[in-house]
C-alpha cells in the first residue's frame, strides 16, 4: 500500500477516476497539498472521500496574500487536517529583498502554525534551499518535509541530522538523482507526484507511485515491496494516519 504525499488534486479532472485508477495500482492514500485560500477551500471538499487528507498553506508565490493567512489557519482544525503545506521559500517569485523578506515572514508565521498544532511542515524550497533550511532549524522544527528537495549533498545530510524527511518524486526517474537516492536511508524516505506538474512533458498523477518506489529500490539495490512498506510507515507515523 502507498500515500501520495504531495499532490494538487483540486487541479486534476475526474479525481475519482484517477483515485479508483491509482487505488488498483495499490496508491491507497494521497495528501492534497493547498497554495492559497481557493485552494483550501477545494482541498477540503475533496476531504470526504475516504482515500484523501489535507495539507493546508499559503505558497510561497502568493506570499502577497498574507492577510489570508487567518482564514487559512482555520482549515488546519479539520479532522483530515494533516501538515501545514505547502509552504516555504521560492526565489523564482522573490527577485528583491523586500519580496524575500515578506516570503520569509509567511513561511515563518506558517512554520509557528504548524508548531503550535504538532503538523508537520511540507516544505518548497525553489533556489532558496539553504536559507529554508536555517530557518526551520531557528524555529526548531521537527517534522518537516523536504518536497522536491534539490539542495546539495551537504544540505541533505544537514535536514538528516534533524531527523527531517525528504519525499521523492518523478524527479528521482532521472540519474541526476541517484546520489541522493543512495544517501537518504529508507526511515526518512516519502513518495510523492506534485501532480498535476508535468514531468518531462508527460502529464502526472497519483498512478505514478509505484514506479518511483520501483526506481528507488532498484538504485538502492533492493525490493520494491521494502520502499512500498517503509515509505508507508514513515507516512502514518509523520502525520498520524489512522488507517485500521
């Protein structure tokens, strides 16, 4: 059984056709991931079938709509209120310092959010790796999760040192990321699809799963069904699914 960690499925067409298609593939469970307030208010009518939970924050690219940031804070006290994502840092959007400096202010005030409730952090970090990582460690973050992660080598073995979790997505079918594969031990490793972002041109969806854990197990030498089992139970224990 697998959880798609990070998705967006509030832009997909025909959601239940792809989760009864993901579901058949053995992809049980997905956490839709919000970026701003319409988003949330998506992702939480999608909370009623049984297979979705909630992440809910404001995207680092929409840091301007700060002033929502109560409304969307309101989303985490639902019961498939899972992590506070996605959030963080993305220089893409942040091209002076006043626009870093308000980006930095929302990831900061959504770190406390999730602190203060015991969430763990789905964490983006476009061309800003190194300051997100010094942030979450000067608010003391715990659970967090590096979505998408392509900070250097050095910057990984920092977020291990916290006891963070990366998640890995159709990035990870390409070599450029075998070294990263190679050093993340399975106890910190998450699937993900950021679906629907397209991948290579191909379109994305939660079906995708388990061809990253089969690509997972065959860099680090091992089976399958050991990525499927541990990323599973990585993922209960992050977000507290209750799944019996």
């Amino acid at each position: 059984m697998f959880i798609d960690v990070h998705c967006h499925l509030y832009l997909l067409k025909d959601i239940k056709r792809l989760l009864d298609e993901a579901e058949k593939l053995g992809v049980k469970y997905v956490i839709t991931n919000s970026e701003d307030l319409e988003s949330c208010k998506k992702n939480a009518e999608l909370l009623k079938d049984d297979r979705v939970y909630g992440a809910f924050g404001l995207h680092p690219q929409f840091a301007e709509r700060k002033l929502d940031l109560p409304k969307i804070e309101s989303f985490l006290d639902l019961d498939k209120a899972v992590a506070v994502g996605e959030i963080g840092l993305d220089y893409k959007y942040a091209r002076n310092s006043s626009a870093k400096e308000l980006q930095k202010q929302v990831f900061e005030r959504q770190i406390q959010m999730a602190i203060e409730r015991d969430l763990p952090v789905i964490v983006h970090s476009r061309y800003a790796h190194k300051p997100v990582i010094e942030i979450l460690e000067t608010l003391g973050a715990k659970k967090v999760v590096l979505h998408w992660f392509s900070g250097s080598v050095d910057l990984v073995e920092r977020s291990l040192e916290n006891g963070w979790f990366l998640s890995f997505g159709p990035f990870s079918l390409g070599q450029t990321y075998e070294k990263m594969i190679i050093k993340v031990p399975l106890e910190r490793i998450l699937l993900e699809t950021d679906s629907p972002v397209p991948f290579r041109g191909r379109a994305v969806d939660p079906t995708w799963i388990p061809l990253i854990a089969e690509r997972i197990a065959k860099v680090k030498g091992i089976k399958a069904k050991d990525v499927e089992r541990a990323s599973m139970e990585n993922s209960k224990r992050l977000f507290k699914l209750d799944m019996s």
